[in-house]
C-alpha cells in the first residue's frame, strides 16, 4: 500500500508544481485567510480518483469534501494540498499528505514535500524515511536549546485557546519558534531532526494522519497538552523528540490567563 501512497502523492505533487505561480481561482471557506484554489480541487480529486479505482470499497476522508463513507475497516485521509496561503501567495512550501488507517489504527503514512521533491513516509513498526534515508528525532535535552514550530488555526483573530499566550511563552523559553504554514512539513522536519518540537491548536484529521505516524516511526511522542495520547481528531496536539515534551507542557501549565 505504501507504494500507492507515493505514487499518488507524487502524481499530485506534479500537478500542484504546475499550478504553482500560475493563474490561480481562489475562494474563501470559513473566511478570507482560509482559502481553497482550483489546484486544491483537482489534486483532490486525482487523489480520490486513484483511491477509488485501486481500492473501491476503502472510505476516504478528504479535506475539500469529495471523500465517501464505505462499511470498511480502511480509511485514507487526504488533504490534497496543505499550505494552500504558501502556495497561493508564492511561498514554496507546501504538501500532499496522505495517511491510511485500519480499524482507527493509522498504519501509513506519506508527506511529499513538493518544491524539494522528498517523500516522507512511514508503515506501523517500520521507521519513516524522508526518500530511502531513515528518520530519526533529535536528541536536544533542554528547552532552551530547542528550535520549535508552530501553526495557527484559521480562527486565530479570536486566539482560540490561548493560543497567544501559548506562542509568546515558547517563544521566550526556546531557541525560536517558526511558524513555515504547513502542518505536514511541521511534522517531517520534526521527524528529521530540524525542529525539536511542534505543537498546534485546532489542525483537522488531514492535517494531523500521515504526520503523526511519520513522528512516531521517528521516535518522536505525540500527546494532548497534558501527556495524553491523541487521536487524529484531537484538537490540541504536541509533538516532541520525547526529551522535552515535559519541559513545554510544564511552560503551558504555567500560563495563568
Ligand atoms: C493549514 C496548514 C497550516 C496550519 C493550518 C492548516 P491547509 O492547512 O497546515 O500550517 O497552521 O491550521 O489548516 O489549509 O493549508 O491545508
Ligand atoms: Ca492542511
Ligand atoms: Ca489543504
């Protein structure tokens, strides 16, 4: 299956290149900083198109809406595009990510990293690999040695969950926070040891399938804010090279709001 993986995300990933820089249709969804383009759309449904044909009776839960429920134990998790305000504006970081789980177990995983041409990928129990090279997380023992990343939800003008609050404290205890725009590529340059520490409010089941898995092959944890074990529909999610994970969520429960 994983093989399947790459080969639609890399099918997609083509497309989106094309697209990129070109004349782009862009609508907003909730509201005007969450928007969705053509390329969305059609990487969507090449993905859906390739899943359906190969493995008809799977489910598919899909970030543009085009998924189907089947009575199945798989269900692939696609978010054709993620980093859509990279990509709509001419920042070259964006990815296709897909996941796939049985029985609510995620068991792979693929992130492809479109403008470096690198696969991320991950099976349940067999490392993540970023192309052929294995993936590991760092070592990096103390907060203040640590680069970290983070995200913002769309709703972010109404700061939900402090999320504020959250950004200025790591910011003040770390060696810096980035914020790149793209959960997927969060979780991989986490997974290969570039950041030490992720952690976002309010990321979507897309955002959040192939990503988690490919941490964990690496060796990372991911929990809640409160060291407990997540699914891919929680709404607050850290991720860590396990050595720190302790040391932030002893700065959020400091924060008194
Ligand atoms: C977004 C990106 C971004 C994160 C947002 C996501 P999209 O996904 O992953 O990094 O901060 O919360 O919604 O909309 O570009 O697929
Ligand atoms: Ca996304
Ligand atoms: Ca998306």
């Amino acid at each position: 299956m994983i093989n399947d993986l790459i080969e639609i995300s890399k099918q997609a990933g083509k497309l989106i290149k094309e697209g990129f820089g070109k004349n782009l249709q862009v609508n907003y969804k909730t509201n005007e900083i969450n928007l969705v383009t053509q390329i969305d759309k059609a990487s969507e449904k090449l993905i859906i198109d390739f899943i359906k044909n190969k493995f008809p009776s799977h489910s598919i839960l899909a970030e543009e809406g085009g998924g189907v429920k089947n009575d199945s134990e798989y269900l692939w998790v696609v978010d054709p595009l993620d980093g859509t305000t990279n990509f709509t504006h001419g920042l070259p970081i964006f990815a296709v990510s897909i996941g796939v789980q049985k029985n609510n177990e995620t068991i792979a995983g693929v992130v492809f990293d479109v403008m470096r041409d690198v696969i991320y990928s991950a099976e349940l129990g067999s490392g993540a690999f970023a192309n052929s090279s294995k993936l590991n997380v760092t070592d990096t023992g103390k907060l203040n040695h640590s680069l970290l990343v983070t995200g913002f939800p769309y709703n972010i003008a109404e700061n939900p969950d402090h999320a504020f609050e959250r950004f200025i404290a790591l910011t003040k205890k770390s060696r810096g926070v980035r914020r790149l725009g793209s959960a997927a590529i969060d979780f991989c340059y986490l997974a290969s040891g570039v950041f030490d520490g992720f952690w976002e409010v309010n990321l979507q089941p897309w955002d959040i399938c192939a990503g988690k898995l490919i941490v964990e092959e690496a060796g990372g944890l991911v929990t809640d804010f409160e060291c407990k074990q997540i699914d891919i529909y929680s709404k607050k999610i850290l991720c860590t090279n396990n050595k720190i994970h302790n040391q932030i969520i002893d700065v959020m429960n400091e924060l008194s709001y």
